[in-house]
C-alpha cells in the first residue's frame, strides 16, 4: 500500500459523503500515515508515518502499545511478518525487522541507494523483497538478513507483492508497467501494461493467478497474470488511487485515494459495493482484516480509522470524557474489571452518550438486534434470540465473530469460565440499577 510521491504535484479536494464520519480512533502520530497493516489475528494494527515512526495499537481497544523508532526519515511502508515481528521500509534507504515484543529492531537491510518504497512477506514467512527508488528490487533471508539477490530495472519501484505461494513477484513503477520477476532467479517473465500512470499499490488473490492495481491515473485494474491480460477496469475515483486490496475470499476489494474516498469493489461485476468518505483528507492507505468483516484507513489527516466493511460504520471506541455515572470504577465485584471493557463500546443508559456499540439498558431480556435507530449488521439483523446468561456467555465464549458470524463487534474472547461467569452477573448487577 505505498503511494507515489509523484501525487504532491495534485492539488484538489473531493467531497463524495456517502458515510458520515465520527471521531478519529487512532491518534498518535505527528505526519501523514502513508501505510498501514493488520495482524493475521486481527488483534494489532501498525502504521508508518512521514514523523520517521511506526506506531503498534491494540485493534480493539483502538489504543497505542508503542512506538517502533529507529528510521532516519519518514517510513513508507509497514508489513506483519507474524504476530510478533513486522518490518518497515524508509526514505532513509533501509529497511528494520523489529520485535514487536519489545518495540526493538532485530537487524537493519541496507542495500538499497535511494528510497525504499515497498516491501512483500513471502507466504513462507522466511522471506523479503524491498524495493525502492533506486529501481532495484532486493530479495533478503529474513532469519539473518543476508541478501540473498538483486533485479535491477529501469524505473523507480512504488510497489512490490509476491504471487501466491510461488517465486514470482509483481513489482509496480514509475513508468506505469508492472513487472514479472521470479526473485529466486531473477528471471523476467513480462510485463502488465495499461495504466497511463505510476502504479502506487498491488494486491494478489491468493491463488496468485490474479492481481489488482492501483495507479496515479485515477483507475484500479484486474489482471490475468497467466496470460498476461487486463480482465477489468474500475472506475470510481475521480482522481489518484493510492491502496489496493483484495478482501477475504478473493470476491471483493478495497481502494483508497485522492479526497479520503474508500471504495468497495465487487470484482464480478466492476461495480461499488459501498463509498466510505473516511477521511477529508488523502487516504493514502486501506487493508482488511483477514475475515474481511473490518478495514482500517490512513490519512494525511495523521488519523486511522476502523470500519466495519459490511454496513460502512465507524467502529471508534474513543469518545469524549463526560460526567455519566461509572459505577464499576469503584465497584468491588469481580466482573467489574472486565466490564471496563464494554464500557468503552455500550453506553449503559439509553439517555447516556451513545458509542459504537448499542447502549446495555435492560439488555436481559431484550431481542438481539432490537435498540431502535441503531445500525446493526446484517448478521444482528438475521438473528433470532433473547439476551440472557447463557447467550452473553457464550457471545465472549466463543467470541462475537463465531457467535454471530458478520457482527461488527470486534473479535473479543474471555478464556476462563469463572472469569467470563463473573462478568455476566456484574451486567446483570449494573443493569438492574437505577442511575
């Protein structure tokens, strides 16, 4: 998801409102945020800022875990290699592994001579290829840092991904060609060519047989890369497109661009799922998470944001202090604690300042899906059963994204029994009081 410097010669705003816009969530950098990523679990999301950090937060709880600092100059892309480590590329000509544990790098890739603009995980996790504006693509062993090979063309490269779980990788330029490289070899196999300018950002299916590209010419193409064919042309951004993502199951994709747009593609038919006007600003960046049920934006606006995909809603736990009664901040039962939890999504009182998830007022006892005028999922909407002890028990059980399959409600698991017993009857406890 690495754009083009090439857009700082576009000025112009876009208003396309099709989704109001709540609060910023994620608040912490001091620059634009030109990248961002999810953890496979869907537990942490990283950001890569023009400040020359990347910032680790905790996706549910929408708050900072840390900061990894260590660049020379604004850092262009960031990249999960697994839980626990990530990696991230900078204008300052590296690239930095990092322990997520301990916000630390584990080793610096210096090769490269001019910027480094993108970097691809192998699906084996045991490899990186970096690429930068010094047109070269280099391929490194991610358990020691060697470099293991270097292809050298004749454009700046914006954007690199690997094709499935295969030796190839597509490499998007400066020139608006995308390039076919084996980066064990080096052996070229072709180009893509269509779009009129820069490729700022590429996505592969999973399968690796298609590919989706974004471009400084305000279009997102699909892409045979068999047989070296176009399939499809979408066009729903007036101007530069700066991210492309396919989403869960390959079906559907994400873009972002020029005026904070976020468009959500149906792949069969070319057409928009849903816009989401994320951002006043440039959304240099957009990713989903791997069920496909949220995606997070980044802006020059310095903020990133969490949607839920499905319904476009602004998923944003932090909301402005308030004087309302908070009763399990002095409260002595167990299921207190965990409650503070909730308490930053559910408003307890229906005449209390509403947050991203519907108030708990007389919750035992209500229809799932039932608080007039507030915007449920589809999923919420389906369902068929009464709040009481054993379906609370078992949403945090199984957790919300097994117990109802499409719910907006962030993945969120209690793992002891005793514990999530305690939470239930402390909701009944709080519920039941007059405040």
């Amino acid at each position: 998801m690495i754009y083009s410097k090439l857009a700082k010669l576009f000025f112009g705003v876009i208003f396309v409102l099709e989704i109001s816009m709540a609060r910023a969530d994620l608040v912490g950098h001091g620059g634009m945020i030109r990248d961002i990523d999810l953890s496979s679990d869907g537990s942490q999301v990283l950001t890569a800022s023009f400040d020359y950090s990347a910032i680790l937060w905790d996706f549910v709880k929408q708050k900072k875990i840390g900061d990894l600092e260590g660049h020379l100059g604004p850092v262009t892309s960031v990249s999960f290699v697994s839980n626990n480590r990530a990696l991230t590329t900078s204008d300052d000509k590296s690239a930095i592994l990092w322990d997520l544990r301990t916000q630390s790098p584990v080793f610096h890739l210096l090769g490269h001579t001019n910027k480094v603009m993108s970097a691809a995980i192998s699906i084996s996790r045991n490899s990186v290829v970096t690429g930068g504006w010094d047109s070269k693509v280099l391929s490194w062993d991610l358990s020691t840092g060697i470099l293991l090979n270097k292809i050298e063309l004749k454009t700046p490269v914006n954007s690199i991904v690997f094709l499935g779980n295969s030796e190839k990788i597509a490499i998007g330029g400066h020139n608006s060609s995308i390039y076919i490289f084996n980066y064990v070899s080096g052996k070229f196999f072709g180009k893509l060519v269509g779009h009129e300018m820069a490729i700022t950002d590429l996505s592969a299916s999973k399968d690796g047989k298609r590919l989706l590209s974004s471009s400084i010419d305000g279009s997102v193409k699909l892409w045979d890369v068999l047989s070296f064919s176009q399939l499809k042309q979408f066009d729903g951004h007036d101007k530069q497109v700066f991210s492309i993502e396919f989403v869960a199951g390959d079906k559907t994709a994400i873009s972002s661009g020029w005026g904070g747009m976020v468009i959500h593609w149906d792949l069969k038919s070319g057409r928009p799922i849903k816009k989401i006007f994320a951002h006043k600003s440039i959304a240099w960046a957009v990713t989903a998470s791997s069920d496909g049920r949220f995606i997070v934006s980044a802006s020059s606006d310095e903020t990133a944001r969490i949607w839920h995909l499905e319904s476009g809603d602004h998923i944003n736990v932090n909301i402005k202090k308030n004087n309302e009664p908070k009763p399990w901040l002095q409260s002595n039962h167990p299921g207190a604690v965990l409650f503070k939890k909730c308490a930053s999504c559910h408003a307890v009182k229906a005449t209390f300042i509403q947050r991203s998830g519907p108030h708990i007022e007389n919750i035992f006892g209500r229809k799932v899906g039932s608080v007039v005028d507030y915007k449920y999922s589809k999923a919420l909407k389906r369902s068929n059963f009464i709040w009481d002890n054993n379906s609370l028990f078992e949403l945090f059980n199984q957790g919300p994204d097994k117990f109802i399959p499409g719910t907006k409600m962030p993945i969120q698991r209690i793992n002891s029994p005793e514990k999530l017993r305690e939470l239930v009857s402390y909701l009944k406890e709080l519920t039941s009081k007059k405040m």
